[in-house]
C-alpha cells in the first residue's frame, strides 16, 4: 500500500508542480478552459487515466472551471499517487489548453 507523504514530502514536490497547491489532506489545482465543452473533455480524459490507474481525482465542475483534487482516500492524505496524478493531470491540461 502507498504510504502517506510526510509535510517535507509534499512541499518538495509541489516544487515541481507549480499550479498546485496543498489544502489540507489534498492536493488542488483550478483551471479555466476556453469552454464548457473544453472543462468536459479534460474530466473525460482525465476519467479514462484514472480508471486505468485505479487512482480518481475529484474533479468539481462548474460551468468552464474545474476544481481538481487529489488524495489517497484509503489513507486519509496525499501519497506517492496523488503526486503523480496531479502531472498527469498536468499533462492532459497543457495538451488541451495550448
Ligand atoms: C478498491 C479500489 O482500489 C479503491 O476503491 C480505490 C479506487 N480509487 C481511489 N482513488 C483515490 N483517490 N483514493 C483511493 O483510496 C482509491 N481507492
């Protein structure tokens, strides 16, 4: 089972990851897309990666903003796959935005 990061942990790697930030037991991101139809095939794709992984965001929707967060429901915090996800939503992000 992945283990919980340490606080040290989790601000080295936020380093690398610019647009997150902690919120308590989570890692959060906001991004405005261009349009509605933009913020649903970012969660569409962002769903299939996360299915694949067995590793979900929550991912709150309204109108063109997409709050993401990411969490290790199963151990109450962030771990090693939260850390990871967060880039791959990064990644899906940067394909669709520029
Ligand atoms: C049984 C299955 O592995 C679990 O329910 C998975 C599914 N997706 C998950 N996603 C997240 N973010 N945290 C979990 O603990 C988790 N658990």
């Amino acid at each position: 089972m992945t283990e919980l990061l340490t606080d040290t942990q989790v601000a080295e790697a936020l380093q690398h990851l610019p647009e997150w930030r902690q919120e308590g037991r989570r890692l959060s991101r906001t991004v405005e897309f261009a349009s509605f139809p933009q913020a649903i095939q970012a969660v569409t794709r962002i769903a299939e990666i996360a299915e694949s992984e067995n590793h979900h965001p929550d991912m709150d929707i309204r109108w063109r903003t997409v709050v993401f967060h990411c969490t290790t429901h199963s151990q109450g915090g962030i771990t090693a796959n939260d850390t990871s996800l967060a880039r791959e939503i990064d990644n899906v992000v940067e394909q669709l935005t520029s």
